[in-house]
C-alpha cells in the first residue's frame, strides 16, 4: 500500500531536518535521553521501568476489565516472550501499533 500524502508530508519534513524523527535520530519524549537511560541501567544493573507506564493495573485503564481478568494478568518483558526482541524490524507502519489492541486480546483471556 502506497503512502498517503499526509505521511509522506511528515516523513519529507522529518528528513529535512537532518533525520530528526528517525530510527537513528529519534525524537525524545519529555527530555528523556535513550543512551544516557540505557547506560545508567546498564551500570547499575538494573531493570529500565517506564515511571509513565509501569506493569501494573493502573497502565491498562479503570474499567476496562473485569477484576477477576485483571488479576490474571502477567506482565512479561519481550526477552520472556521472544527469543531475540526487537522494537523495530523491517522499517516502521502507521500500521504497526494500534489503540485498544492489547485491550482486545487481553479480553480473551
């Protein structure tokens, strides 16, 4: 499927801007520097958790489900559930993340 020309508008501009936006220079989110998080786990020996989006009830949303589903939710990190994780493979989609998905399976349980 072709790129719309809104994508196509973001993704030109993005390039314009020496890369700013991209896989190798990404745009951080409220001054958080990847590096500077990875080293400082690193030397610590320590677990990265996102503070904005900790494993717990509160992340998944109030009412979304039901207290006897939420309770067997079990938070994993990608090493637990792939062999060789990777947050980017093969470029990037408007596509490759969507609202409410994991809400979605999560109501299979």
């Amino acid at each position: 499927m072709p790129t719309s020309g809104v994508c196509m508008n973001i993704i030109n501009a993005r390039h314009q801007k020496s890369g700013y936006g991209t896989i190798t220079n990404p745009i951080s989110f409220l001054n958080q520097d990847y590096e500077q998080m990875k080293q400082y786990c690193l030397s610590r020996r320590v677990k990265y958790i996102d503070e904005m989006f900790p494993p717990d009830s509160n992340t998944i949303g109030q009412g979304l489900l039901k207290p006897t589903d939420l309770d067997r939710v079990v938070w994993l990190r990608p090493g637990k559930i792939v062999s060789n994780p990777s947050l980017v493979v093969d470029g990037v989609s408007r596509f490759d993340f969507g609202q409410g998905l994991l809400v979605r399976l999560c109501g299979k349980l």
